[in-house]
C-alpha cells in the first residue's frame, strides 16, 4: 500500500517537473505574445493627450471642403510666412490671401499670427481652390481649416493680410463672407 503511494507521488513528480520545464522553455514564447497583444491592446486605447489629437481630428473632418479639386487632412509642417505653409511637407498657398512677405513690413506679424492660431503640428484640412488647381510655384492653392477656424478668413478679417484681388473672379472662395466682406 505504501509502496503504491509512494509509486504515484514519484510519477506526480516527474510529471510537475516535465510541465515545469516545459513552461520554462516555452515561457518566453508565450511572454512574447502577450506582450505583442497587449501592446496592440494599448494601441487601440488613445492616451489622453491622442484624445485630444483625435478630437481636433474630428473638427477638422467636419469642416466639407468645397467643389471637387484635392482635399485632404494633414498636419502643419512648417509656416513659411502669413500666406504659406506646409502641410504634410506639401507647400499651400492660402487662395485669395496677400499676406507680406516675412522680411517686409507686416511679414514677421502675419507669420506670428498664423502660429499661433494653427501652430505646426496641429492637424488641418486643405480645401483645394477649384478655380486655381495649376497652383503657384509649385504650391497648392486651398482654404485651410484648422482649429475650428478658417485660417484664410482670419488672416483677412485680422487684417494680417488683404485680399489677392487679382484672382478673386477665378477662384472658387470670391463668394465667402471673408472674401466679399473685404474686397471681392
Ligand atoms: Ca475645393
Ligand atoms: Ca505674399
């Protein structure tokens, strides 16, 4: 009777030690697909400050760009000067927007104002001008949203910058309060 128990404890024994060791060379195997999956878990969830990424992302997905030219969301690269900026590294040209150039008088102020309403690295929609789709040197030529506002109607009521009258009977945005309000 003994001898039987002692029998079973000693095959329970080989057998814990073969899960044992068993778990011990697969261990790594399985931490690693937990670790894979729980970070695909984390990357689903948005970190508090992604929230309020993808909540400017979502005004900006609101504002319906106009007519049927290229139309896209991205983020501000760099602002060049009050009239031109990047986005997503591709040059846009505000339509209708004169703003000085960054060395003349006026230049530094405009730049500063565009900043600080649409700093780089917030996220912004292009609304390509249909009536301006050959661009200018090499930039698009669009309305921008970004921040719940729209930078060329800001530049323009702020008086940062004046209308670019030489396009207004062309371009697609000569019908916006801003541009009619201030020359078109
Ligand atoms: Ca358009
Ligand atoms: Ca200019």
């Amino acid at each position: 009777m003994i001898n039987m128990n002692i029998q079973k404890l000693i095959v329970i024994i080989i057998a814990l030690i073969i899960i044992s060791m068993s778990i011990f060379t697969f261990s790594p195997y399985v931490i690693g697909i937990f670790h894979s999956v729980s970070q695909a878990n984390s990357s689903q969830i948005p970190a508090e400050n992604e929230t309020t990424q993808e909540s400017e992302q979502t005004i900006v997905q609101t504002a319906v760009c106009k007519g049927n030219a290229r139309c896209f969301d991205g983020i501000i690269t760099k602002i060049v000067d009050g009239d031109t900026l990047e986005i997503d590294n591709i040059p846009i040209r505000l339509a209708l927007v004169d703003a000085p150039e960054y060395n003349e008088e006026g230049g530094a102020e405009a730049k500063e104002f565009v900043s600080s309403l649409c700093p780089v690295g917030s996220t912004a929609k292009v609304d390509e001008d249909d009536g301006q789709t050959e661009g200018s040197y090499g930039r698009i030529i669009a309305a921008i949203y970004c921040n719940k506002i729209t930078l060329n109607a800001e530049l323009i009521t702020n008086e940062f910058a004046t209308i670019y009258k030489e396009f207004y009977d062309v371009s697609e945005f000569s019908n916006e309060y801003w541009a009619k309000d201030y020359g078109c």
